[in-house]
C-alpha cells in the first residue's frame, strides 16, 4: 500500500485538522499562563532569604519536576474527580484538566527560568530605585522586570514550543488535539503515513510561526541603547546615577548632623558611587 497523495492533501485541508491544531495551540497558551503566574510566586519564594518562603517553594519545584506530565493528566482527570465530587460535573472538560495538568507540570520548570532571570539583574539596580525612594513593589516591576523578561524570554518560547508537543499527551483524557485528529483517522482507514504526514505538517507550521513570533518578542525587548551612539549612552547613565547620588545625598541631608546614616542609605549610596566610578572609567577608556 503506497502513499496516497490524494488522501493526503485532503486530510490537508480538513477543518478537523485546523481545530485540533488551534486546541494544541490554546492548551499550551492556557499552560504557559498557569505555569509563568505560579512560577514566579515560587520563584519569589526560592530567592527569599526566609526559610518559610524558601522551604515550600523547594518542595513545590522539588515535586512537580518529579512527576511526569502524562500521569499528572490522568490524575486530573480520574483521580481528582473521585476525590472532589464537584470536578464531575460537565463544566470539568478534558480542555481543564489538560490546561491545569500542563501548567502545574510546566510551573516547576518555569520557576527556575524567572530564577535564574531575576538573579540576573545586579543587586546595583535595586538599591538605585530605593535610593531614587521607590518601594520595593515597584522596584520589582518599573525597574527589575523589564531587565528579567529580557533575561526569560528565549528559553520560555523553548517550553512554549515544548507544550505545544506535550499537548499530544491529552489525548489520553480524550482531549481531541492535532495528534489525536490524525490517530482518529488512522483508526478508520489504517493509511499511517498519510495522516501522520498531515500532523507533521501542521506541527512545523506552528512550530514555524511561533519561532518568527519570538524573535520579535526578544528584538521588542532587546536594550535600546544598544544601537544608539556611546556619548548618548554614557550621558544617560551618568544622569542616571548623579540622580541617585543626589537623592541619598538628600536623605542624609534631612537628618539631623548627630544621626548616622541607615544601612540601606549607606549601601544605596556606595551602590551609586561605585556605579558613578565604573562608568568614568569606561569614559576614560574610550
């Protein structure tokens, strides 16, 4: 039994394809979502100098890194509704379980990413925003996210891309997605390499399109100055850190002379200084 082109390029233009290629697609959005909001509370919690922070968010990662993503969706899916009786109602669709399974799997994962992205921004940073009187909430978002997503961009499309693959794993929970498609048709009519073709073929595409995506995403996020002329750059981080000096300058100022200053001045200002230092000397250099 040769290879059917015919068959082939109908299973092509087969809306039930086209579905079960945007229900992958929707999954592993759903997932990804999950994953990034619980990884960064566990991220939080896994560079916490608190032990009670840290302690459970080890635990948390510890855990799901541990399980594989294929029995977590068949406990989802059998297990939880016998224990919760709520979960056997119609609202509880293979589309919940796949998307909740897959992000729980995938947070662990995501945790250590928004980790590693976070300890990557210098600690100079944050000190400059407190200095500048900033709270620590927005210090966190004006000033080390935007550094950090940087950072977690490339390797959170890989898991992206990832999710999009593991999504062929609900078909075990009779989630009907691209591979799943293509397996129900291949039951029908036993031609394997025609239908397995047409899934490759969509797997690619959209492998393809979410690659062209991220690539913008990263250039989006890519530093500004990276482009721009060196005297410009240099003027803007000398106003950046005169700015910082004078403002723990101002504090100090505002005590009374017999007050010493407070540790978090102090590191702010020596923070500043040293920074002041370092762009001089790259000044001189040039």
């Amino acid at each position: 039994m040769l290879f059917d082109p015919e068959i082939f390029f109908q299973q092509l233009i087969n809306p039930a394809y086209l579905w079960g290629a945007l229900l992958s697609i929707a999954v592993a959005a759903v997932s990804l979502i999950i994953a990034t909001v619980i990884g960064f509370f566990i991220a939080l919690g896994n560079t916490s100098k608190k032990p009670y922070y840290r302690g459970p968010a080890a635990i948390y990662t510890w855990f799901f890194r541990a399980i594989p993503a294929l029995l977590l969706l068949l406990i989802m899916w059998n297990a939880l509704p016998q224990l919760i009786p709520a979960l056997k109602a119609d609202w509880y669709t293979p589309f919940i379980a796949a998307s909740v399974g897959l992000g729980l799997v995938e947070s662990a994962f995501m945790a250590e990413i928004i980790r590693s992205a976070l300890n990557s921004v210098d600690d100079g940073q944050a000190l400059a925003g407190r200095a500048l009187g900033m709270k620590p909430a927005a210090v966190m978002i004006k000033v080390v996210l935007p550094q950090a997503i940087r950072t977690a961009l490339p390797p959170t499309g890989n898991e992206f891309i990832g999710l999009i693959k593991y999504s062929s794993l609900a078909s075990v929970i009779s989630l009907r997605e691209l591979l799943t498609t293509a397996q129900i048709g291949v039951n029908i009519t036993f031609r394997y390499a025609e239908y397995y073709a047409v899934a490759i073929i969509y797997y690619l595409v959209i492998v393809t399109l979410v690659t062209l995506l991220q690539s913008k995403v990263e250039k989006r996020f890519a530093w500004s100055s990276r482009n721009a002329p060196k005297r410009s750059v240099r003027t803007l981080g000398t106003q950046t850190v005169a700015v910082a000096t004078a403002a723990s300058r101002r504090r100090a100022a505002d005590e009374p002379d017999e007050t010493a200053e407070t540790d978090d001045e102090l590191a702010a200002r020596e923070a500043a200084e040293a920074a002041e230092a370092r762009l001089e000397k790259k000044g001189a250099t040039e």
